[in-house]
C-alpha cells in the first residue's frame, strides 16, 4: 500500500485538457500524458522497498554497462579485461570491482566517451559543459531521452513542496555578460517546460547574479516572487542585507537553493531575514538530479531512478551512514555519453533510513568539492570549521558582508574579507585568534580586505578552497 503523499496534491491542480469543453478529467496531449505517465511511476516507486529499488536500478545499469564496452571506445578500453557477464552476476558487488572513472580521466578521453552507435530511439542529441570551476570542464552528450527525465525529476520536486503554480518564480542566478540586467532582469510566460507541459503557470522573472544587492532588493520588491531561487552565498548577502536594512519581501513563501553546499547557518538566516522555508537540492551538470531535499526533514533522497549513487572512503570502499566519503555516479539513462562509476569530486554523507517513508537513499549532508577540504601539515584533509554566521562582528564590531578562506600551504591560510571597515591591529590579532580556533591548527593567518570577493564559474562561490597540492 502506498502511504499518503504530500507529491500527489500536486495533481489536485488540474492539468491541461485539449479537448475544449472538457476539463474534468483532463484529456492532455502526448507529451503531457507521457509526463503523467513518469510522475505515476516515480509516485510509485519511492515507496517501493530499497531492495526492489535497487534491483531495478542494477537491471538498468547492466543494459548501459553492456551498451558502454560495446560502442563507447574510452569503455572499451577500461574494460578490456572484464569478463562478459550475464544480468544474475550484475550485482553491486560486481559493479564495485570495477575502475573509478575521474574527471581528470574523463576530461583526457574527450571523444573517447561517446557512443559510437546510440539507439535512434533515444532522440536528439545535445552539448553539456561543466562549469570548469576546478579545472578544464567536462564536455558531455545529453539525449531528449535523458532530457526527459530531467523535466519529470523537476516535477516531482515541484510536487514533494507541494508548490503553487499560480505564484510568481523568481531566480537570481549566473547568466552571460549581456544578458537578465537590472533593473529589469529577464522575464518568461511560465515557469518552463517541466511545468507547462501540463500545467498553466504564473510569469518567472530572472535576474543577473552580479546585480547588487540593492539592485536584487528593488528587483526582488517589484517582481514579488513567490519562490525565489539562487546560490546560497548571494542569498546570504541578501538576507543579512534584508536584515540590516529592515526590508520585508512580500509574499515570498519559500528559498529555494541551488549550485553550492548549504549549511544549517544559512537555513536560520534565511529563515531570520525572510521567516521561508529554504528547500535545496544536489545536482549536477554531468547527470542531472542526484539528491532532492525531503518534503518532510532536511536532508536528501537520492534520485534513485535516474542514477545509482556510491559513497566511498580514499581507499574504495562503501561507507557506513554517517562517514563522510567520496561522491561516486553511475548514470541509468545516458547512452550517449555514458557515465559509470565516476567520480565528481564531491564528499557527502549516507543517512539512516528516512522516517517519511519513502525508501530512497538519504543523504545527510553534502560537504563540497575535494579542493574544499583543508589540508594538514601531517597530511591529513578534513572540511574545515570557519566559524558562525556574525561570529566576528560579536567579536570586533566590525559587520563582514563577505568572506573567503583560501589556503595557499600547509602552513599558511588567507583569509580575504569584506567589511565596513579595516580591523584595527587589536582587532585583527582578535580575529586570527578565532580562525586558528576554529580551524584547529595554529595556522599562519592572512587578513585581506578587499572591496568585493568575486565568485567563480557560473556565479558560484566557494567559502573555502585549498590551492595546495594533494
């Protein structure tokens, strides 16, 4: 029996019919029917047991495994000495004997990765790059196939937050040089194609990220967003910009977060600044949805239907819940590039089994890149502690609008700051006192202020990042 869902009272709201006249039930065209027809499913199999979840997932990797060493030259190679292996002896043992593929690997193998003979049936293909931000980017081929999933996995999450189409969308995100501007941004008729295949929705509006915050504040105040999405650093500008200038946005009903690691410090200033919600997700340019924030706790279920997720210690082995390890992805559905045990980069933590009911994997924390991890003298990494939110203006006075830690050595960690104003020397050795503390290491402290710290790829921003050879 499948329990009660907060993701079914999304289709309380009536799809579209094209059949005039004829409203209840809705008579949709193809795509939409074949979009009802995925979220029915993906309804269904949430609630599935986890070994039923995972069989399904094996029996559809297996199909791009074999796919992978039959057309795809960079598999061929890497798995020349496999043995041929039937669809019984596809267990998850035996997908964890086989090579990591890293971005470093996947990146040198260029053309290498893609198919040599896609089934037609998978649809057009299409370009997709990584951000670059750790490095060359990783170039990769989509499908409508792997497309569509894509837009059923946005509905499902659009249906787990129970959200209301007939409210405003608004996102402050990365766009080209010449594009989204204020002090108007860039408007569209709905909230795109996840949504109105089926459904009618209110206007989404867009804005640069590198607006000002008093640019996104007169925006923000104009468009008056139901749901407003964007990258947990500029979020946390905004709110402690909101806060300081005792500004009130109106009728927004949740935060919605994307493209960096959101920590519970930034949840309560969210909540502080704005009294919403904050709903994130885990994702990836390589292969879509990973991991999607639970309508019911803050943590993470794995999107089991579009991938198989590992987590791994240095050493390749699984970790236990609750051990932090290495993000490793297989994609179920890419055929034409297909993804097999490769590594992100990222770190993230397995969870116990979710109360909510459902039985997909629970992520509990993701932790961010490997070059996110500080580095010890005695060799050892770990994800540093920089500290709570208005930790130094308790201690100094001094409001910081922005920060970055970079560590330049194994000795050495600058920290680069905008204030609203120059430490005095007092303050300052105040100031390294704490980052030592909460770094754990006597580390040699360099304060930088600057009149704005820019973020990387993509208007994504790192609070830490390690520059030392590993």
């Amino acid at each position: 029996m499948i329990p009660d869902s907060p993701g079914a009272l999304m289709l309380n709201q009536v799809p579209r019919s094209v059949v005039p006249g004829i409203t209840f039930p809705a008579l949709p065209d193809a795509p939409a029917s074949t979009m009802l027809a995925l979220q029915y499913q993906l309804e269904a199999s949430q609630w599935m047991p986890a070994a039923t979840i995972l069989d399904r997932q094996l029996e559809q990797l297996h199909r791009v495994f074999e796919h992978a060493r039959r057309t795809v030259p960079y598999y061929a190679t890497l798995y020349a000495g496999v043995a041929t292996i039937g669809r019984e002896g596809f267990t998850l043992d035996f997908l964890r004997t086989l090579p990591i593929s890293s971005r470093a690997m996947v990146q040198k193998a260029d053309e290498q990765m893609r198919s040599q003979a896609l089934p037609p049936a998978h649809g057009k293909t299409f370009s997709k790059t990584t951000s670059g931000s750790t490095g060359q980017p990783v170039k990769l081929l989509a499908t409508d196939a792997t497309k569509l999933i894509w837009l059923a996995l946005t509905l499902r999450d659009h249906a787990w937050h129970q959200r209301d189409f007939s409210r405003r969308l608004g996102a402050i995100k990365w766009a080209p040089r010449d594009s989204c501007h204020p002090p108007d941004g860039h408007r569209e008729p709905d909230w795109g194609a996840a949504v109105n295949v089926l459904y009618d929705s209110a206007p989404a509006a867009m804005l640069n990220v590198t607006a000002t915050l008093p640019e996104q504040v007169a925006w923000l105040l104009r468009e008056k967003p139901g749901y407003l999405i964007s990258y947990p650093s500029n979020l946390a500008a905004l709110a402690a910009y909101c806060i300081a200038q005792k500004i009130i946005l109106p009728g927004l009903s949740e935060v919605r977060t994307i493209g960096e690691t959101l920590t519970p410090a930034q949840r309560a200033l969210f909540r502080a600044a704005w009294d919403a919600p904050t709903v994130d997700l885990y994702s990836c340019e390589e292969i879509g949805y990973i991991a999607l924030q639970c309508p019911e706790h803050e943590h993470y279920h794995v999107q089991s239907e579009n991938l198989l997720l590992e987590i791994v210690d240095d050493h390749g082995h699984p970790c236990a819940p609750g051990e932090s390890g290495r993000v490793l992805v297989s994609s179920l559905h890419n055929f034409a590039t297909p993804l097999l045990r490769y590594e992100l980069g990222d770190h993230a933590v397995f969870g116990e089994a979710c109360p909510c009911g459902r039985h997909l994997p629970v992520i509990t924390k993701v932790l961010g890149r490997t070059r996110n991890r500080l580095i010890l003298p005695d060799g050892r990494s770990e994800f540093p502690y920089l500290g709570e939110h208005g930790q130094i203006r308790r201690l100094t006075g001094v409001r910081v609008q922005a920060f970055q830690f970079v560590q330049h050595s194994v000795e050495e960690v600058e920290v680069k700051l905008v204030t609203d104003r120059v430490f005095t020397p007092g303050e300052a050795d105040q100031v390294i006192r704490k980052v030592q503390e909460n770094l754990g290491h006597p580390f040699r402290i360099r304060l930088t202020h600057c009149a704005a710290i820019p973020a990387g790829a993509r208007g994504k921003f790192e609070e830490f990042v390690s520059l030392v050879e590993r």
